[in-house]
C-alpha cells in the first residue's frame, strides 16, 4: 500500500506494518515517483502547492488522513470515494495550554513588563486579572473542552457556544446576548463559510470594555481591519496565534497595534501534538488495514 508522509518521524513509526510503503513528501521537496498509486496521503502541516492539481493525479487514494484539525485546502477537492479525516484531538493540549497562557499575559500585561525590563524599568501598577472572570468559548469542542478543564482552577465562569444549542452549551444565535457579558472571549470555530468574518465590527462593539479576544481558531474568523480600528480606541485588547493575513507581513498595522500580543501560529505546534499525530497516524493506518471504521471522518463541513 503506498502511502506518502509528511516526515521521516511519520515513516519510521509506519515502518513495521505490513505492506505499507512509505514516501516522504513535504510539500517543498521534489515529489516522490508513483503519485498515481498512493493510496493512503498525509499531507504536511503547511499546504502543499496545488492541491486540486495533486489530489486528481491519485487515481488509486482513498483515504487522506491531515495533521491538522482544519480540512480547509482539502475539503472542496476531495474526489469522490476518499475518505477525509482530520486530526481531531492531537492539538487540544497545545492549543488549550496557548489560550489560558495568551489571556494571562495580556490580563496581566506581561509584554509591557517585558519591554520594561529590557529597558529597566520598574513600572509597579495594578492589573488585570483572570480570576473572577467570565470567558466566553465560541466553538465548544474538544479543544474547549480542553480549555475549559484548564480554566477549572482559575476561578472563572466558563460560558460554551457551539454551532447548535446543546445541554449546557449556547448556540451561536445567542452570541449577541452572550459577548457584553464576556471578560475573555476565546475563538476556536473552524474555518467555513459561516465562520468567515464572523468576527466583524458588530460583533467587537458588542464587547464589553476592558475585554480580550483571543484568536486560537483561523486568522479568516475575524475582520482585520475592524479589530484594528477597535484596538486603535483602546476599549478592548486581543491575543492572536492566527491572523489574515498569514504570515502577517513586515509592516502590517496589526504589529504595531495597541494592546495585541501576537504569536505566530503555534500553539499546537509542540512536542505533545507530534507525539499525539504519530500515535493518531499509526491507529489509523491500522483501521483502514483492517477495513475497520475509521475516526475522525469528516462528513460536513468539518
């Protein structure tokens, strides 16, 4: 069965199982030969040039198995009878662990004293605080939930929102009720149609004063231009691992915004996640060895 990965950490955990033969494709190396016989494809965490291009020349694919939890390049040109599966799970930690470290060092105003240090400086004054605070999670799945089990000993409310209303958790229609109540609002919605902007200047108005978002989601989840017009007033501040632009380019007036802290995409990007995608790879391979249900399907939009 051949098989293309990402990385040699991917084939080497492959290597023992019967019939696999892997392919190391990065998306920036040359191709590997016998691009028509793949039959298992996971891509790298970065796109790959051409996707519609590359997926119609794998005649014999039937499952394409992504590291990431967004299937965004993919979904639109998945032939049919592939199966598309998506790393659910294996960035919670990470991602989870990003969200209460960003609210905490803007809360607490950490870059500020980073830049005072450098400087040294002593600029003793009161701050934020997580504590006593009500965080708002827009997309309430496994990596909110994960948040959420993080948050537990931070002695917040934590308010839950998901595509539809369930036990315990809002849906989105409720958002306009839900934001002027928020200290912390967390993004972690996936990258659709729906979600595309969702994040405009209604929805920044809406914020209480003194409020953070926090974009751990997709950069295209909220209008650049209307936060930087709401973070030029100073009402609200914002933490961002994903920005739309991505990369965010030299120049660009979100870097030099007030009161936004700005990481560069990487807050599933840890040793926990590789570790988790390999364990996720190897199980998978193993099902559709076995012709056994698969996890993970997507069979919507995400």
């Amino acid at each position: 069965m051949k098989t293309w990965v990402p990385s040699d950490s991917v084939a080497d955990v492959l290597s023992d199982l019967p019939g696999v033969e892997c392919a190391v494709y990065d998306g920036t190396s040359p191709m590997p030969e016998g691009i028509e016989d793949v039959e298992v494809w996971v891509p790298p965490l970065a796109t790959v040039p051409d996707v519609p291009g590359t997926l119609a020349r794998m005649r014999s694919l039937r499952l394409l198995q992504t590291v990431t939890a967004g299937v965004e390049p993919y979904l639109p040109h998945i032939p049919q009878g592939v199966v598309l599966c998506n790393a659910r799970g294996v960035h919670d930690a990470g991602t989870a662990e990003w969200a209460v470290g960003a609210m905490i060092a803007v809360l607490r105003e950490f870059p500020g004293f980073v830049d005072a240090q450098r400087q040294g400086a002593w600029t003793y004054h009161h701050t934020g605080v997580l504590a006593d605070s009500t965080v708002l999670i827009v997309g309430y799945g496994s990596i909110g939930a994960a948040l959420e089990r993080r948050l537990d000993g931070f002695e917040v409310e934590a308010v839950r929102v998901a595509r539809s209303a369930r036990d315990g958790v809002h849906a989105m229609d409720d958002l306009p009720k839900l934001l002027p109540e928020a200290d912390v609002v967390v993004l972690l919605v996936p990258a659709t149609t729906a979600t595309a902007g969702m994040v405009d200047a209604a929805f920044l108005a809406r914020m209480k004063d003194g409020a953070v978002l926090v974009n751990a989601a997709r950069g295209g989840v909220v209008d650049t231009e209307a936060l930087i017009a709401e973070l030029k007033t100073g009402r609200i501040r914002a933490a961002l691992d994903v920005t739309a632009p991505e990369p965010l380019p030299e120049g660009h007036p979100l870097w030099s915004a007030p009161g936004v802290l700005i990481t560069p995409h990487i807050a599933g990007s840890t040793p926990a996640s590789g570790r988790r995608t390999l364990r996720l790879i190897r199980a998978q391979l193993l099902r559709h060895l076995a012709d056994e249900p698969l996890v993970n399907v997507i069979t919507d939009a995400y």
